[in-house]
C-alpha cells in the first residue's frame, strides 16, 4: 500500500512546487526601498535652488500582473514665502510661473531616465511589467495654473525600458508620458 502511495505523494509535492514557483514574482521591500531612496535623490538634485523639492518621500508598491508604481509629491519650484515676506508681487508670481513651466520638460526627462535606470534594477518584475512613476505637483491658490500640470507619470514595460537603455534613441518611444490639470 505504501508503495503505491509513494508515487502520488511525489506527483503531489511536484505539482505543489510547479505551482508555488508560477507564483507571482517577489519583489522585496528592500529592493523597492532602495529604488525609493534613488528616486529621492534624484529629485532633490534635479534644480540647486530648490533644495525643498521633495515634499515627501517616494513611496513604491508591486502590483502582480501589473507591475510597479512610484509616487512622490514635488515641488517644481517654491515661492519666496514666509513670515517676513507673506505674499508675492506681482512680478514674483509671473516669474515663478515661468520657472515652473520651463522645468516641466526637464522633469519629464529626469523621469524617463529614472524609468531606464530603475527598469535594469528590478530584476524580480517580469519584462512585460509596467514601471511607472506618478509625481504630484502641488500649487498655490493664487497661482496660474497654465502649463502647470497637477500630476505627470511616466511609465513603459520594463522589457521597452532594457531596450531603450541599450538603444537611447527609442527612449521617446519607448514612454508615454501622461499630464493631468
């Protein structure tokens, strides 16, 4: 009876194995912790006079079947505000606008080049996984809001950012790049 039993059990625990191993893909915290703290920096060092870019830290999650999503709230560029100085002229607030519409292209290519640099980094997520970074953009009350999106994202399949690190020319292609108002 027991010899029989034998090879039902190893079909059993073999089937058991192939399932657990079609699993999805584990993406540590540690490795998505690491890519956060890429991302911060990154984003801090994108203007020197704006040290209070990141408004806070980047948070990253894996969805399975999807793929992984960075989000982080920044400033484009802040206004000369405090207790000393509560509100702006008029020429300070249309040169501030124009400071934050002349970075937008700039950040859109900080984000695409994050995306290749994090795509070769998150081994553990399937080729055809999305990588997307969603940055939210804060704004006054009183500011203009023309040109100044409220979110930009930046995403593209892991396998289409590998192939654009190889081949920088189809980075472009590669991403789609996303503005809401």
């Amino acid at each position: 009876m027991t010899k029989k039993l034998l090879p039902l059990i190893s079909i059993f625990i073999a089937a058991a194995l192939a399932i657990s191993a079609a699993d999805a893909p584990r993406v540590s915290r540690a490795l998505m912790t690491s890519v956060e703290k890429n991302l911060d920096d990154r984003i801090a060092r994108l203007w020197n006079d704006n040290p209070m870019a990141l408004v806070g830290t980047t948070r990253g999650v894996y969805l399975p079947g999807f793929g992984v999503v960075f989000s982080a709230e920044m400033n484009v560029a802040t206004a000369n505000v405090s207790l000393m100085n509560p509100t702006l002229t008029e020429p300070e607030k249309v040169a501030l606008h124009k400071k934050k519409t002349d970075r937008i292209p700039q950040l859109k290519d900080a984000m695409k080049k994050a995306l290749v640099d994090m795509a070769a980094s998150l081994d553990p997520v399937p080729a055809t996984d999305q990588v997307v970074i969603a940055l939210i953009l804060p704004r006054y009350s009183w500011e203009n809001a023309t040109g100044v999106p409220l979110q930009v994202t930046a995403q593209s399949t892991r396998q289409q950012l590998l192939a654009a690190r190889a081949n920088p020319a189809t980075l472009d292609q590669a991403i789609k790049i996303t503005e809401s108002y």
